[in-house]
C-alpha cells in the first residue's frame, strides 16, 4: 500500500522494515517486563531476542528458498536478495536457537516458551501490518472488503484483494490477548506455548485459503498449510506431554503457591528441558 516510508538521500525506509522493528522491540519490551512476574532472567529475554531476530531471519529466508526452489536454481542471487520470506522458517529458526541457548546455559526453555509466545504473536500481528503496507501475503479478488493496491505494490495493482494481512494482523494480536490471559491461570509449564502452536497453526491453515499470492504448494495444500497441520498435531502432543509430566507453571510457583525459594529452585532445575 505505502511500500517506502521515506528517503535520506539513496537509502529508503520501507514500512514492512519500520513495522517489523516496531513489532520486535514490543514484543521485546513485553517479554522483559513479564519476565520479573514470572521469576525469570530478564538478561535471558534479551539474548533470546537477539538470537531468535538472527536465526529466525535466516529460517524465514532459508524455508522460502526452500519453497522458491526452482527460481533459487535458476537464479540464486535474485531469490536471495528479493524480501521474500517464510514465517514458519522464522519460527522454528527462533525456537531452535532458543532451544541451544537455554541447554547451554542450563535453565528452563519452556518457561521462555511459555513468556515469549504472547510477545512473538504481537511481533507477528505488527509484521503483518508491514506485510499490509508492502502489499505482500494479499488475498484473492474479492468486492467484499477488497482492497485495491497502487502501482510499484507487491500485489496485482487495480484489483480488489482480500486483505488477508489485516485478517491475520488481527488474528495475531487476538492470540496475544487470549496467551496473556490464558497464561494467568494455566497451571502446567508449556501449556501457553501448546495454546500458541495450536492457534496460530489452525488459523494460518484456515487464512491460506484465501491467500492468492505465490507461495509454494504440496499436492492440493499450500506449503504453510502442510506445516500447519503438522504444527497442531506437535501442538496437541506437547500440551498431552506438559500434562503427563505436571510440571507446574512459573506463575504458579512464583504467586499462588507460594513456594519456598528452595522448592521453586529444585522444580526449575528438574525442567531443563
């Protein structure tokens, strides 16, 4: 819609870049403030930022390669260098640097799975506004609520599109608020970070049908909704795991319970994993 923000001489800012950042420090600033209720290292949130930014910019890139691997073939350098991106590759490019980042320093990652869930929802509800600005992720033709993109926009210009961005947007920012709330009263460690596998992963199924841009398929699904249903299968097992194990949420251990330092140590150090 607006791609560039402005211009400073031969550098643009593009709005998709601006709503990304914007998304990351909130969801940044939510986790570390978070953090201190939770009984966490707010110097933990800020590392995991920091790695889950990196590697999950090089996930995001490297599934959309994957994706896109027929044009990769043929032209590498365009693929690379254009601003496509996959966010299921960014996910699990974060998730799996913030797995070796809390093996490696010996504490608890799903208590940070379960902390930063609701950030990471933000940061996407804010991403998808960039993906509204640049024109990428657009819909199908639709005179319902169709939008219709300008000229030098990553969507088709002069047709009314679906705003499958907004949707999602939306749908992002709703999970947030339901993982915050949620999060107050789960009483099992993993299970907000389930709650967000699941959600995200049916409503992304659900939103891909009216998605009509290129983004890659497997048979009659999309690439993303293949990952889907394999993301809510993962997301049930997880939350039938967390439950057989008992292990009780940090919130728990840190308010209503009322635990003594050495009980919440001993539960901490038995959850490493």
């Amino acid at each position: 819609m607006y791609n560039n923000l402005f211009s400073v001489g031969s550098v643009t800012i593009h709005t998709y870049g601006v709503m990304i950042a914007i998304g990351f420090a909130a969801a940044v600033v939510l986790s570390y403030y978070r953090a201190k209720a939770y009984g966490l290292e707010k110097e933990a949130v800020i590392d995991i930022a920091l790695l889950a930014i990196v590697f999950g910019f090089l996930g995001a890139k490297l599934l959309y390669v994957i994706v896109e691997h027929e044009a990769f073939f043929a032209d590498p350098l365009s693929v690379l260098g254009s601003e496509g991106f996959v966010v299921y590759g960014g996910i699990i490019g974060g998730l799996a640097a913030a797995v070796v980042y809390c093996r490696k320093k010996k504490i608890s990652f799903m208590s940070y799975f379960d902390l930063a869930m609701p950030a990471v929802a933000v940061a996407q509800g804010f991403g998808r506004i960039g993906c509204f600005f640049a024109g990428c992720c657009y819909g199908c033709e639709s005179t319902f609520l169709g939008v219709i993109f300008p000229e030098g926009s990553l969507a088709p210009a002069g047709v009314p599109l679906l705003p499958t961005q907004l949707i999602s947007s939306a749908g992002d920012f709703l999970i947030a608020l339901v993982l915050l709330v949620y999060a107050r009263k789960s009483k099992i460690k993993g299970n907000v970070g389930a709650l967000y596998l699941l959600m995200y992963g049916v409503g992304r199924f659900v939103i891909e049908f009216f998605r009509n841009d290129s983004r890659g398929s497997v048979g009659a699904l999309s690439t993303s909704q293949l990952i889907s249903i394999f993301i809510v299968l993962g997301a049930i097992l997880l939350y039938y795991v967390n439950n057989k194990r008992g292990i009780p949420a940090d919130a728990i251990l840190a308010k209503n319970r009322q635990e003594t330092p050495a009980e919440t140590s001993k539960e901490k150090e038995k959850d490493i994993s």
